[in-house]
C-alpha cells in the first residue's frame, strides 16, 4: 500500500467516511428494515475494521439467515446483536415494494 501512497490508517479515515455516508443515507429510508440495518452497520464495522478486518461473529450483529428450506438461521441472539428480532419477512416485503415502484416506473420511461 505505501508503493501507492496509502497507509491504513488513510484507508481506515476513508472506509468510516463510506460507511457513515451510507448510515446516514440508510437512516432516511422510508423502510423500517433499512433503517436498523443501518445501525447495526456502523457497529459492525466499527467491530470488523480495527481488528484487522477478522470477522468475529459473536459480536458481529447479524440477521437470521434465511435457508434454502425457507428456515432461518441464527448466528446468535445475545442482546449485543441489534439484529437479533430483525423480520426477514418484513425486510423482503419493503424492499420487494420499493423494486415493484423502480419497476413501474422504468416501465413508463420506455
């Protein structure tokens, strides 16, 4: 990195710059979900930066995942998890709204 001129510390300023930008952003959001993802972003990368970027998933806050037999799976449900109520169903049916809208809209552009 220093070949280039970049040093972490640089590159740390630069991450956290992005990453609040999109909190920020993600906090003005109409949806719900978006919103407390966007919370448990910041944490995260406030856990997963100074750590040299290892991803220690028991403090990480984390959504069920949702599985292939369509159930979920919980990383882990301790109370530090800001994720850890998050309703994979609801985040689907506001984001799912939000695409119906860009649709109908690309579709009245053509």
């Amino acid at each position: 990195m220093r070949t280039i001129g970049l040093s972490k510390e640089k590159l740390r300023r630069a991450a956290l710059e992005e990453v609040s930008g999109a909190v920020r952003l993600l906090k003005q959001s109409k949806s719900a979900s978006l919103r407390s993802m966007a919370d448990a972003s910041l944490k995260n990368f406030n856990i997963i930066y100074p750590s040299n970027l290892n991803y220690p998933l028991a403090l990480l806050s984390l959504p069920a995942a949702l599985l292939g037999d369509l159930s979920a799976y919980s990383f882990q449900g301790s109370e530090a998890n800001l994720l850890k109520d998050y309703d994979i169903d609801q985040a689907y049916c506001e984001l799912f709204e939000g695409q119906d809208k860009a649709e109908v809209f690309a579709e009245g552009c053509v």
